[in-house]
C-alpha cells in the first residue's frame, strides 16, 4: 500500500468514527496487496454494530467525498456481526479474501 492510500484511509476512517461507531476496517484487494494500476479502486471492509439505510448513505457519501478529494475511488463492503453469524454474508467467498489478505487500519 502506497502513502497515499494510507493518507486516504486514515482520513476516511477519522471522519468515518466522528459519525457512526466501526469496529473493523481493512483494506483488500490490489492496494493492499501493492498490485493496483493508477485507476484500482481502494477496496475496504468495514464492520459496525448497526447497519440500514442512513448509515449506508453515511458510509457511501464519505467514501466519495474523501476518494474525490484524493482522486480515488473507494469501494466499501459494509457488513455487521450479525450478518456474518446468520446471514449469506458469512458465507461470501469475498469475506474470506477480505480476511486472508485484508490489511487492518
């Protein structure tokens, strides 16, 4: 991961805590593992307590506000425990990869 994604993620994540509670953030994908092109999206796993509508469009709107400040596009895959317990979630192949090769932040 390059010092810019790490200067994105570190503000995503700040202005991200100010609003709702996270209890994981990673990053995966060709960033994290320092494969990306210049136009590879930034690719984050995000975990919090409570999941619907509004905190969505929270997450959503402030990963396109940061990702236009730093021209990145960030790709979020927002989940809760509960959906990795009981829900299809826990059995998305793509939750393996986040955990295998995610980089916690």
């Amino acid at each position: 991961m390059d010092n810019l994604d790490l200067q994105v993620i570190k503000e995503f994540r700040l202005r991200l805590e100010a609003m709702i509670p996270v209890l994981e953030l990673r990053i995966f994908g060709s960033r994290a593992r320092g494969d990306a092109h210049e136009d590879s999206d930034l690719d984050v796993y995000i975990k919090v307590v409570h999941l619907d509508r509004a905190v969505r469009e929270i997450i959503y709107d402030l990963a396109w506000e940061v990702g236009f400040k730093y021209d990145r596009v960030i790709s979020t895959f927002v989940v809760t425990d509960e959906q990795i317990k009981t829900g299809a979630v826990g059995a998305n192949p793509l939750l393996s990869k986040v955990m295998t090769e995610g980089v916690l932040v």
